[in-house]
C-alpha cells in the first residue's frame, strides 16, 4: 500500500502518466484518421 500511496503523489509519475494518456490518444486518434481515409478511398 505504501508503494500506491508513493505512485499517487509524486508528481513525476503523474508527470510519465499524463503523457502516456496522451500519446495513447494521439495514436488512436491517427489509427482513426487514417483507417477512416482508407475505407472512403481518399
């Protein structure tokens, strides 16, 4: 429990987690954009 505590407030950790989050969005939102170009043929 003291290693969730130490996860939860250190603000490097929060730091990798939000840009985690936002590669991961930034990835599905180019997975999205290009499968739907694919399928209306450009």
């Amino acid at each position: 429990m003291n290693l969730l505590t130490m996860l939860t407030s250190d603000p490097i950790v929060m730091f990798a987690f939000g840009g985690i989050a936002i590669m991961l969005g930034i990835c599905a939102f180019y997975v999205y954009y290009f499968m739907s170009h694919i399928k209306n043929g450009l």
